[in-house]
C-alpha cells in the first residue's frame, strides 16, 4: 500500500496561492504571487531538499496545470529537478476530460480512484499545492501525513490549504522545527476524531442567558 503524504507552504494567515511565481494563480485577484521566494530560508531548502524524490505526484487539475507548463521545460540549475518530475507517475484529481499531455500522467476522477490507487504497489504519492484536494482526502481517511512550513508573513486573501469542507477531526505532531529565518516546519499524521472532554462549565447568569438567546436569534 501507498502512502499519501503532502508538503504545502503558507503564511502565518493560512494562504497557500502561488508561493512560487507573480502570474503563478492570480484567480480572485490574488497579487502576491511568489511569496516564498521573498523570505530566503536555507534551512528550509535542506528539508525541501528530501522531499522530491522517490515520490510519484497527486496533484489538482490546477497545480497539474501550473507544473505541466513550467517543469517539462526548465533549464539551469534546476533543470534536474524538471526532470524528476517529469519521470515520476502524476496523478491528477479532475471532473474534466481535458488532455493530460505530460509525460506519465495519469487522470482520477473520484476519491474512490485515490482510495484504489492507494491500496495498490508502488511508489509514495506526494502532494504539492492542490489546495482543493485536502478537504475530500481528510473526509476519506486518505492522508497519512502533512508537512506544513508556515513562513513569518501575512498574506490576507488568497486560497487556504484548508478550505470548504474540511472535516473537524485531530491531528499529531510527529516531528517541528522552527528555522534560523522564523519558519516553523511542522509535520503532522491523523489522530482521530477530536477527543470528547471536559471544557469551562458555565456559569447560569441572567447576563449569560440572554448571551445564548442572542446566538440562537443571530443578533449576538
């Protein structure tokens, strides 16, 4: 069986949008485009570094969009990386019929397809970007582990790696590290359900009575 593993870059507010280039995901008027590439972090390029081999890619239509355009086609230094990518098997979550022209690119078209996909032999599947996957992988018990390197910014609006969707339930940290440069690097693995427990009992005031029936009519 296949592990479902993602790595995502946000800012401290949550926005994951187009870390990598200005014209990256402009969608929603999105104008900060390349983010990432502004806040230097060595220390988080070593732990990169380990994360791009060994690894076939799910991916969102969009993200397969953005890669399919730039990774078949880049030189220098990171030439080498491009060809990984393209080796590697990448599987793209989509309801659409459009053309997947890369190199080893295979469709799926339901989280039934993940689920099969995954029980099957072969390499890990790492996510990058796909903001839009997250949620239905959470609700299926699909995802085995997160990294989530949070860079020392805000961003305001912009896609959020946890969107519509996303179903309450615990997570675990298996492993942090927090960079010389302010980028906390944080990997986490499924707990659960979140945990039933005691919280603060209230206190049976007139003040708080009328607090709840203010929340109950939305005019609180």
């Amino acid at each position: 069986m296949r592990k479902i593993v993602g790595t995502v870059f946000v800012s401290l507010d949550g926005v994951m949008q187009a870390p990598g280039g200005v014209n990256e995901d402009i969608t929603g008027g999105f104008a900060h485009g390349g983010w990432q590439f502004k806040f230097p972090d060595p220390a988080a390029d070593a732990t990169l570094g380990a994360t791009f081999d060994g690894y076939d890619l799910l991916l969102g239509r969009r993200t397969y969009d953005i890669f399919a355009a730039y990774w078949p086609y880049v030189e220098g230094e990171e030439a080498k990386l491009g060809e990984t990518f393209t080796n590697a098997g990448k599987y793209v979550l989509t309801r659409g019929d459009q053309p997947l022209e890369w190199e080893n690119s295979h469709r799926l078209k339901s989280m039934d397809d993940v689920a099969a996909l995954k029980e099957g032999d072969g390499p890990d599947l790492m996510i990058w970007g796909s903001s839009e996957v997250y949620p239905g992988l959470l609700s299926a018990g699909l995802l085995d582990r997160l990294t989530v390197m949070i860079y020392p910014l805000t961003l305001g609006d912009g896609k959020k790696l946890f969107g519509d969707g996303t179903p309450a339930g615990a997570l675990r940290m298996v492993d942090h590290q927090v960079t010389p440069s302010g980028t906390i690097i944080a990997t986490y693995e499924p707990a659960g359900p979140i945990p039933e427990g005691a919280s603060v009992p209230p206190i049976a005031t007139a003040r708080e009575a009328e607090r709840q029936r203010r929340m109950q009519e939305g005019t609180w």
